[in-house]
C-alpha cells in the first residue's frame, strides 16, 4: 500500500472515531448548538489526529510539546464559548474529549507505523546473515527447516526471493 494513503487512511480513521463518541453523546445535551458543535468537533478531532499522528511517527518526545499547545487551543476556545454563550460552553468539554480521543488513537497508529521500519530492518539484517552463512547453505536440512520458518518473512522484507 502507498505510504500516503497509510497515513491518510489512519488519519481520517482517527479523526472519525475522535469526532464520533463526543459528538453522539454531545448531541443528547446541546441539541440547539448541533452545528456550531459538529464544526468545532470536527476541527478539533482533525487537529488531535494531526498532532497524533505526526507525533506517533517521530522519534523525538513531541508529548511535551503538544499537550501544552492543546491546553492552550482549548483555554481559548472555551473562554471565548463561554464569553459568547454560557449554554454552549459545555461543548468545549466535548471538544476536549474528541482531541484526547482522536489524539490518543492517532498516535498509537503512528508509532506503529513507525516501528514498522525498524522491524523490517531488523528482519533484513538477520535473513542477510542468514543468507551468507556458508554453515547454513550448505546443510540441506537446515537451510530447509530455515526457509519454512523464516522464509515467507524474509522474503517479504527483502527486495530479492532466493529458491532453492
């Protein structure tokens, strides 16, 4: 699979679940704001998947970075909800929670991604040492019960097939 479509397929999926369990159970309680909450849900759970995923997939702490930036947003979103109607204050709560959600989703899918690489790498480097042990190729037996177990993975991590 394209490497954009991995991660714009788990983007959309975290940002759907981040806005889907706030908004549900959000709608039960402000049925006059549905769309001002559906907008505000919708943004906040694309920007926690954003965060999420970008994080999950780099090798740098970036929690101290964006969990200090989402207190921020929602502080200001929730003094200007409030400043403009008490009643819609209450979907900032809401919103918290699609950040959180979708956060939290996303940046486990991304640094499962991630380590995707590093197995992969790993995989090569054992099936490459494997490969050239001359111990190992020549015993039939060996190399046989070594390509039932391995092989399949080996083959799948490398850019060459080797048959026997």
């Amino acid at each position: 699979m394209n490497y954009e479509l991995i991660v714009l397929t788990r983007f959309f999926t975290s940002s759907v679940i981040g806005f889907a369990v706030p908004f549900v159970i959000a709608a039960i309680w402000q049925r006059n704001a549905i769309k001002e909450l559906a907008i505000i849900l919708i943004t906040l759970s694309a920007i926690g998947a954003c965060a999420g995923i970008a994080g999950g997939m780099s090798r740098t702490g970036a929690v101290g970075s964006i969990i200090p930036a989402f207190l921020g947003l929602l502080g200001g979103l929730s003094i200007y909800l409030f400043g403009i109607d008490r009643s819609k204050g209450l979907i900032a709560s809401f919103g918290a929670s699609a950040v959180a959600i979708s956060l939290i989703v996303a940046y486990t899918m991304g640094a499962s991604y991630r380590n995707l690489g590093d197995d992969h790498r790993d995989i090569r480097t054992y099936c490459a040492k494997a490969y050239t042990d001359s111990k190992l190729l020549s015993d039939e037996a060996a190399f046989k019960r070594f390509t039932d177990r391995m092989g399949k993975l080996c083959n799948a991590s490398m850019s060459w097939n080797i048959n026997r």
